[in-house]
DNA sequence: AGCACTTCTTGCCAAATGACAAGTGGATTA
DNA sequence: TAATCCACTTGTCATTTGGCAAGAAGTGCT
C-alpha cells in the first residue's frame, strides 16, 4: 500500500474513518517539492493545485497600488495551501504564493478534487470545513485590524503563532499586521524596554 | 404553484436550471420578516436559519472588548444573510445580525439545507460559490484594510455601495471602515471642502 | 407640544503611525 | 577578500487618527 501517503491519509482519517475511502482519496494527490524562495502560484495565473503542506513554511502576498508587497497569509506544516477564490472560481490570483522554506505537500487539481467532493460526502464535508475555517480566521483577523492596536495585533501574534517569527523575516510580518518595518521595530523596542 | 416563491426560485436558477430541482429547493425555504431593529441572529446563539433577503437592509456587528459595537458587514437585497463560522460549524456566534429597515426573506435550516446539499449536486456548487464569493469579498476588504487611507476606503465605498450611505447611519459605517465617527466626519468635511 | 434620545459635527490635544534617510551587522556572492 | 545586498533599527518630522467634550439638528415617543 501506499504509505508514503500516510500524511495524506492521516489529514482525512477524523472526518473520513472509513480506510477505502483513504485510498481512493489518498490515490489521487501527488506528491510536490518546492524550493526556498519559489512560487506555488502567481499572481495573474489561475491556481491549479490545492496544496496540503506537509514540512516546510509559505506565504502569500500579493502588491498594492504603489508595487508595495503585502503579505496576506503565512501557512505552516499541515495546512491547506491555494488561494481560495482563484481555485475556486477559475479566475485569475490576485496574489502569489511562495514558499519561505524548502517545503514538500502534496497537492491534487481542481477537477480531482471536485470528482472527489461528489463521490465521497464525508470528503467534502472536510472540505467545506477547509473553506469555513479559513474564513472564520480571516474575519477574527479582520475583527482585530478594526479594533485593537498595532503593538496588541503583534503581541497576539506572538503568542498565537510563534513559528512565524522564526521563519519570516519582520518586513512579511509587518505588512501581514498593516503596518510598516519601521513601526514594527518601534514596537519591538518599546515591548523589549518594559519586560526590564 | 409556489409562484410566491418566485425570488428563491429566481436566486438558483442559473446555478440550477432544472425546474423540478428549483421546484424541490423551494419547497424547503420558509418566509420570513423582520421588523426595524429587530434580530436574526444574537452573538452567543447558533446561526439557525440561513437568509435570502429579498427586500430591506441588514448589518451584523459584534463587540470588542471595551464593549463598543463593531459593525462588520451590511445586507441588501438580494444577498444572502447568516453567519458563515455559526451556521455551518454549529459554534455560538461572535456576532448578531440585526434589521436596519423592515425586511423580508426566505430561510432553510441547517439539516434541510445539508440534506439539499447532499441531493443536488448543482445546488452545493452553489452553496460553494456563496462561500467563496463571501471569502474574495472578505480579503479585499482586508487588504483594503492595510494598503489604503481611511479616506480611500470612505470614498471606494461610497463609490461601490451608495445604498449603505442610504440606509446605515455613519457611525455604523465608521466602524465598518476601522475608523471612528469622528473620524469620519472629518474625512467628509475635508472631500466636501474639495468639491468646492 | 415637550422631552429624551440619536446622529452628526467640531475643536482641542495626545498618541500612533508613516515617510524618508542613514547606519549597523550579517549573509551572500563574485 | 572585497563588494554587494538584505534585514533590521533608529532618528526626525509630518500626517493621520483617536479620545473627549460640547453643541446643533433631527427623530421619535408620550
């Protein structure tokens, strides 16, 4: 059997138990390997693959109306990796995905996933979970930006998601928290002077 | 026939032309009013009824921690309304919806919904679209968020949904811009002063 | 009509953040 | 090894935004 899959396989088993259906899930994802500092997607392109990321670190970005890069998400070991609306509706990515790290997944296309989604409901429930989650994140995220202060946003992102500061460089994190590298290190000072 | 049903029908008949599913699907929608300033859902209760709103106006809005009102998205015609993370993970919503003017619509529950979503494969695509569409929206909001002034945002929304200026009073819109009343008011008198 | 309440504006001042430029140290590369 | 680039910090100053309080105008309720 398959078990170089088992990572596949072990991303399912909670919301598909029954070991059948693994395989033929499990069947059709491949493996991918992606280099430090190269893309998944890019902007423009309509994005093909859906990414499980089994090691390594990514993040997308896309640019604002001055060229400026900023960074939209971060994803760690274990996540799901595309962009949502792009995979989805087949149109154009209005953001590019890069990996930060050496990283390997395993990723299955559009149709595959689809052909999946209507032959195994427990499979696409898992899906729609993928989907809810992901959009349930970014509204905390935007509830957030709204309402707590730059300084608040970064120390919560700390203590939330500590790998991200050991894998991405602090301009990424500065943009990914709406401000600049500048107030970021201001920040960092300000934080580091008070824990004397 | 249901022809009062006309607006459900009409909402999925592109995504699913067949008469006799349209007929099905409409059969499970309920209608529904809401009064002015009335709820359909109440942060801490699970999202229940997933909305079609066919006449009137919504906001839903959550509370930070200092307890101010946050408004986080607004409802027209013709869209649909519920809590994305409440309604589909079964979890005590973070936020209510409430009437900003008298409203009608038609509602289907959870299970009803589900059991629709598992028997008309077009139906669920378009369950997905819904979503998806929602997260696009959702992320150009945030990266509006970061990469623009607040009186950028002002004016692309007022440029993009003149309806909300109609029906929502400007502190509610403030929120949603991530700025305060005040504010906001001051972004106004400044464009005001330029179109002179 | 009268009263309370809400909405919106405005002024004043403080705090947060951005823009720009310079400088340091580390990593990479020719 | 030298040159270059990148990440991060820091300083200065301008701009944006918030907090707070007051007031005008409109709304709704009794």
């Amino acid at each position: 059997m398959e078990n170089e899959k088992a990572f596949v396989r072990h991303f399912f088993q909670v919301g598909v138990p029954q070991s059948e259906k693994l395989d033929i899930i499990a069947q059709h994802f491949h493996e991918k390997l992606i280099d430090k500092h190269d893309h998944l997607l890019n902007e423009g392109k309509i994005s093909q693959e859906y990414l499980l990321l089994e090691s390594g670190f990514m993040r997308a970005y896309s640019l604002d109306t001055e060229g400026n890069e900023v960074t939209t998400a971060f994803y760690g070991a274990g996540q799901p990796v595309f962009d949502v609306a792009s995979f989805f509706m087949r149109t154009p990515a209005k953001e590019s995905i890069q990996a930060l790290a050496p990283c390997s997944g395993w990723v299955i296309s559009f149709e595959e996933l689809n052909k999946l989604f209507h032959s195994i409901p427990e499979f696409r429930e898992v899906g729609r979970g993928i989907l809810v989650k992901g959009y349930a994140s970014l509204k905390l995220r935007m509830q957030s930006m709204i309402t707590e202060t730059a300084e608040t946003r970064y120390a919560m992102l700390l203590q939330t998601n500590p790998e991200i500061f050991r894998q991405a460089p602090l301009k990424h994190i500065a943009s990914y928290l709406g401000i600049t590298d500048s107030s970021l290190s201001r920040i960092r000072r300000e934080i580091s002077r008070q824990h004397k």
